[in-house]
C-alpha cells in the first residue's frame, strides 16, 4: 500500500489487526478495513496458517481460527455477516479477492515517516 491509503485506512478508524500464526516460522501482522467480506478474504487468503487472531485497534478480539476455519467470534451479529462471504470460499465455489491491507511494517514506515516530517516542520 502507499503512504496516502494507509493514511487514509487510518482516518477512517475502522481497522482491524489481523496476527497469522504458520505452522514455521514467525507470526506476521496486518492491517485492514473491518468488512465481513475483507475477514473473509482475510482467512482464505491466509488458510495455510496454523491460526489467525484478528483483533480491533485496542487488541479486543474479534475472531480467531484454526486455520481457515473460525474457532471463536464472540459477535455472533458480526459472525453471520462473514459467513455468507466465508463459505462459498471454503467450499470451492469462489475465490477470496484482493482488497487493501498493510503489512505491520508498512504501517510502522508509515508513522515513522510521518514523525519525521513533523520534526521537520516543527510541529
């Protein structure tokens, strides 16, 4: 993602973290828009992990998996509105879609970047 869409994923302050656990290796995390269908897209494009965390901004969870199935959704009204998205993937019968998310890094670059030019200027 560039600068501008973090900057403008961030303003609308409906983000999600998503941690994916691999079965190797370190975890990874990133940043998206909260939508049913982007969660979805989330698990299905992540399927191979051995679990995702998605969580809100203050680290509350939203859901878990155990791979590209849901363990835990504790809103159930947020759950069966990602389902509708979710199965048709999980079955075969469609295939998750690209849509904006940043790596941890990215989103790190980003503020940092942003801290320097308001060194710069004074701010």
């Amino acid at each position: 993602m560039t600068n501008k869409e973090i900057a403008e994923m961030f303003e609308r302050h409906n983000l999600v973290r998503g941690y994916v656990y691999p079965y190797e290796g370190y975890r990874s995390e990133y940043w998206f828009e909260r939508a049913p269908s982007n969660i979805a897209n989330f698990i299905m494009r992540h399927s191979d992990a051995r679990e995702i965390i998605l969580t809100d901004t203050m680290d509350n969870l939203i859901l878990n998996t155990m791979g590209e199935f849901i363990d835990r959704c504790p809103d159930q009204a947020l759950l069966q509105q990602i389902l509708p998205h979710l199965i048709p993937m999980q079955l075969g019968e469609a295939e998750p879609q690209d849509f904006p998310s940043a790596t941890d890094a990215e989103v790190e670059a980003h503020f940092s970047m942003q801290d320097s030019m308001e060194m710069e200027l004074g701010m």
